[in-house]
C-alpha cells in the first residue's frame, strides 16, 4: 500500500517508495474500488499519493490498461470523478476540483446586465491533506520486518532491551521465543541457541557487521562460542531463524543474531542537535567473590600454607574454601551496578557519538524455593549431577565464578557528503574480567564438606573497527549498494586449559598454574551487496563477502610434562579464509504477495599451524602418545 489515512492527516509510510519515472508505461490495473486502483497504480508507476480513504468510499474505477505518463495515468483514472491528483514534493495527493459559481445582486428597481454577472471562485477554507514524508525508524521497521519478509524471525528494540535486560548479557534473549543463550552465569558472554542449534558457527552473531566470537573449550561439556557485548551499547537485536538469504547479513544452519549498536539518533531528541545521557542501575543479591591468591605461583608447596588432604590428594585451600551464606547477602553492598554515559550530536553534513558504559557484578547467591527437585541423588548413584545441585550448591548460598565486570567503549562518527551517500566509522572496545570454573573440576564429591571452589578470574579484551558506506542516488533504479570493511581483535587469558589454576607439580614441590590459557584472535573482512530494481515488481540483490582469520597461542604444549599435558587442552594456533557470494531475487506480482528466489555460496581453507608446527619439530611422543599418533596419520 502507499497511501494511509488517519483522520485528517495523512502520511505516506516509505516501504516501497521509488522514485517518480516520468517516462511512459504500460499497465494492465483490473477495475476495483477506486482507492485499491490508485494504491495499484502508484505502486506501478513508482509513485506515492496520499489521500482521504473516506472521502472514496463508494467510488469503483473501470481500471487502467494501456500506456501512460504518470499524470496522464492520474487523470484517466479520476476523470469520471470531482478529484484530481495534484503533485506535491515528489508524490501527489488528492484534491477536489473547484466548480465556479455565478452570483447575482439585485436592487430594488433595476438589476444588473447579464454582463455584470460576478464569477467568483468559492470563497470557503479548504485545507487539502497535510503529507508528510519521512522513513520508518530502526525499531519500527525491524517490528515490521518479522511480519513482512519471507523468514522466521524475532526483534528487541532498544525500548524493549532496555527494559529487560536483565543482569547479565545472556539475559538480552529473554522472551524471544525458541532463543537461549547457553553458559550465561560464568562467562560474561552471549553464546546464542536458537532452535536447540548452537555452537561454533552455527548461529553466526554479529555486532555492527562485525564477527568476533570466539570458541572455548569446555571439557566434558564440549565447546562454547562467546560474543561479548554490555548490553547497555544495544540498541536492537534481530534473530533470525534458520538459514536466510538476507541482505548483508551471515546466518548458518541454526539461524543468526545480529546486533546493533547505539546511534546519534538515540541520544539526541528530535529538532535538537546536542544530547547526553547518563542512566545509572542496580540491584541487589550479589557479593565480590573471595578470590585466591596467585602469588604463590612458581613457589615452593612447603613454604606456603599447608593444603587440604583428602582421599589422597591435596587442595589449595584459598580456593577450597566454604561458600558464604544468605546471612552474607547484604542488601546495600552496591556490589551489583552499572551506568551508561553517551553524549552525541546531529548536525547536517556528520553525526558524532560517544558511549561508556560500566557494568561490575559479584557472585550471586542462590534460590531457595524447589531446592528439593535437585537433592534427589548422589554422584554415587548417578551419573548426572542436575539432581545433585543442591548439595553442592546449598540453596540460599553464593555461587561462586558468577562474577563479572564490564568496561566498555563505543565511538561512531557518520558523515554525509551528499543526499544519497553515507560514510560510518565505529570504533568498539570492550574489557571483561569474569569468574569462570571447567566443569569437570569442580571435583562435586567434595564440595559439601570443601565448598565450591573459587577460581581467579579470566580476562578478555576485545576491539571492533569498522567502515561502512551506502550509496543510493534518488533517481537511480540501478544503485543501492553497500559496503563495510572490518576487523575485530580479541586477546584472552581465560581458565580453560583443562587443569587446575594451583597444583604440586611433584618433581620439585613447586606450586604451577595448569589451567590458564592464552590466545590472540583477528579477523578482517568486507561485505559489499547491490540492490537493483530490474522491473516495477522485480528486485535484485547481489552481495558478496571475505573473511580472513588468524588465531595464535604462546601456550607451550608439555610444559610441565606428560602428567599433565594429558588432560590439558592442545595451544590453538591456525589460520582460514572464507570467501561468500549470493544473490536474491524478490518478485511483488501484487501488493499482499511477494516471493524470493536466490542462493548462496560459500567456500573456506583452513591451516593448523600447531599441528604442522609440531609435526615439523618432531614432538616427544612421551608427552602424549595418542596426539602423536592420530597426528601421524
């Protein structure tokens, strides 16, 4: 439709506005009521008309078949009725015509010639339609697109995310149907499952065009894929279901997440060219987790404080140590806050933007209500440890490696050299250091006598670079294009190694740390896309992307040798490319059906550098026989 009236004032929503062709066409409208016909024919013609739905009611059409200008069409159409089109800006809207009327005065004796009449336009006010021109906002049209395009998918508006957010960035999910976040307590991070599909490039989530999600190793619990971002710089997410040919976007086979960030236009009111805001939160329920100490690291275990023994074997008691209760849990510690500062400016040619935003959590403590449903057996009668929560994790107690503290950077500055260009520059930089633990080390048949054990806490530090342009001249049915150049770096010290943050290591008593792991990640890519208008009802999309990826590792493989470089995880060190074309057709026969047709292709290489490393420096065999093995293969 490209006309909707609402009492008086009319506004002309931009879905499909084109630009007006003042060439001849050919058309082919059946007859209809009057006000579907005209809606038929803007459409066709590349037009907009308002008009008052009101005022046709009643009125049928006979159609319009053969070839036409667009004023001509307009005239056709309404010249069996007291309308006419009347252009306005770079539409028309309807307005009836005006009928002269003869007025005659007469005296008492004499009366004027038939000469003397008076011709006088109708001397009455009328107001025609007021048209307001104008785009959909960012929130209104990703509302909209979950109804209107040809996919499955769900939207959060900044209203909507800033409302139920939550306390953690997991928690941004929440009330989208069929989408979780897994590992959202002990890593600070949005690991997206939409569908029950989740995992390391099965649900791609991207922050402004960007990638830098990375995997971690989680044991016995197979592999996360972590994305970082303070919910306080989002400004809208879309998830989309399933596989999707959408435009400048990446999905894989569970779907994919795409995040934006805040703009100029969310800070500044409208009419106004400077805005700052500071919003401030918090709430209550959480604690600063007692944290080991790492200095002992590198000394000698008989010149610290005597470790725990129990079965055998020997813990550190700085971090096996009882949990805190409830009684702990105090409701004015501010150990739960977090604040945005954003300052932006609007001005004609540029917009500029400036966000920091803080986020600082403790471990929370636990429920107390349904505890019942996990003290229903022990680990020495299962093998699941869901029903045995309870007695690791005491109802009502802290939960340790629940911990987070966020700081974040986002810059963006968008200059528009002319009407129909676009140039955005976004810089994103953001530090977490969050409680983490790998599952199989929380050793659960001591933790009711011991406690949960608290680890240090890992560290993550991410930067996002970013260049986007768009070109989309007025009168150009050929050009919308698009391109974004970026990279993402992400340097992490995270406690996924596989061992313990302190162990003996008993050929010389000195105290190491098994459980560290450290890692470099790059990307760079470009996404470019062009959107044609072949024909009135007939678009075409052609996209393409590159994606470049390096990942490395000063982690030294059987530092401490073959006891326990076997439950150790493997220093990650590789490179790969992936390389993306696509291509969409979208054919409109009408205007309430519409159908796509396209594909895309994608290719990659992928190099081991760890592995050809090792290989090639003939790696002891005694440090773990069963990599050497399957590597020689």
């Amino acid at each position: 439709m490209h006309a909707v009236s609402m009492g008086g004032l009319v506004v002309l929503p931009m879905q499909q506005a084109y630009a007006q062709t003042a060439g001849v066409k050919s058309y082919n409208i059946p007859a209809g009521r009057l006000a579907n016909v005209l809606n038929q024919f803007a459409e066709q013609s590349g037009t907009s008309i308002a008009m008052d739905a009101q005022q046709l009611q009643g009125l049928h059409s006979l159609g319009l078949k053969g070839n036409f200008a667009v004023e001509q069409g307009f005239e056709q159409l309404l010249k069996s009725t007291e309308f006419n089109a009347v252009k306005v800006g770079q539409g028309y809207t309807l307005s009836k015509k005006s009928t002269p009327r003869v007025i005659s005065s007469k005296v008492q004796a004499t009366s004027l010639p038939p000469s003397s009449a008076v011709i006088e336009e109708d001397a009455s006010v009328r107001l025609t339609p007021i048209v307001v021109y104008g785009k959909e906002d960012r929130d209104t049209e990703g509302y909209n697109k979950v109804y209107d395009a040809n996919r499955s998918s769900v939207y959060a508006g900044k209203d909507y995310v800033e409302r139920f957010k939550g306390t953690n960035p997991a928690d941004v999910l929440q009330g989208m149907v069929g989408v979780y976040s897994g590992d959202a307590r002990n890593s600070g991070a949005l690991d997206p499952s939409v569908r029950g599909v989740q995992g390391v490039g099965r649900v791609p989530l991207t922050i402004d065009g960007t990638e830098q999600s990375i995997a971690v190793w989680r044991g016995y619990n197979g592999v996360n894929n972590r994305n970082y971002i303070d919910p306080n710089l989002i400004a809208g997410i879309e998830v989309i279901k399933g596989p999707s040919l959408e435009r400048n976007t990446t999905t894989s086979v569970g779907g994919a997440v795409v995040v934006k960030t805040l703009e100029a236009d969310d800070i500044v009111r409208p009419g106004k060219s400077f805005g700052a805001e500071l919003k401030v939160e918090g709430s209550t329920n959480s604690i600063d987790p007692s944290l080991p100490d790492m200095s002992k690291v590198g000394q000698n275990y008989d010149d610290t404080t005597p470790w725990i023994d129990m079965n055998g074997s020997k813990y550190d008691p700085d971090i096996y140590k009882k949990n805190r209760t409830r009684s702990d849990n105090s409701h004015f510690s501010g150990d739960d806050l977090a604040g945005r500062l954003a300052i932006a400016t609007k001005q004609d040619k540029f917009d500029l933007l400036a966000v920091y935003a803080v986020r600082e959590r403790g471990n929370y403590f636990s429920g107390t209500h349904g505890a019942g449903y996990y003290k229903r057996a022990t680990p020495d009668s299962s093998l699941d440890f869901i029903p045995y929560f309870a007695y690791a994790y005491q109802p009502g107690d802290e939960v340790p490696n629940t911990s987070s503290h966020m700081e974040s950077w986002l810059l963006k500055g968008t200059y528009r050299p002319t009407d129909d260009q676009t140039l955005k520059l976004t810089y994103r930089d953001t530090k977490n250091i969050f409680g983490e633990i790998m599952p199989s080390r929380i050793v659960w048949g001591i933790t009711p006598d011991l406690g949960v054990p608290q680890w240090p806490l890992s560290n993550i530090h991410s930067k996002a670079y970013s260049l986007e342009y768009k070109f989309k001249p007025e009168n150009n049915r050929w050009i919308d294009f698009y391109a974004n150049i970026w990279q993402t770096d992400t340097e992490s010290q995270t406690y996924t190694r596989g061992g313990w943050p302190t162990t003996i290591d008993f050929r010389d008593n000195t105290i190491i740390n098994t459980a560290i792991s450290h890692s470099d990640n790059t990307r760079k890519g470009i996404t470019v896309s062009n959107k044609t208008r072949l024909l009135d009802q007939l678009d075409l999309t052609l996209g393409g992307s590159f994606l470049k990826e390096k990942l490395t590792s000063d982690d030294v493989y059987g530092e401490f040798g073959p006891s326990y470089s076997l439950y150790q995880a493997l220093p990650r060190a590789g490179r790969r490319e992936e390389k993306t074309f696509d291509f969409n057709f979208n054919y409109r026969p009408v205007s309430w059906l519409s159908f796509d047709a396209g594909m895309r292709y994608r290719s990659y290489w992928a190099i081991d550098d760890f592995l050809n490393k090792s290989l090639q420096s003939e790696i002891d065999p005694s440090l773990n026989p069963l990599f050497t093995k399957k590597s020689r293969l």
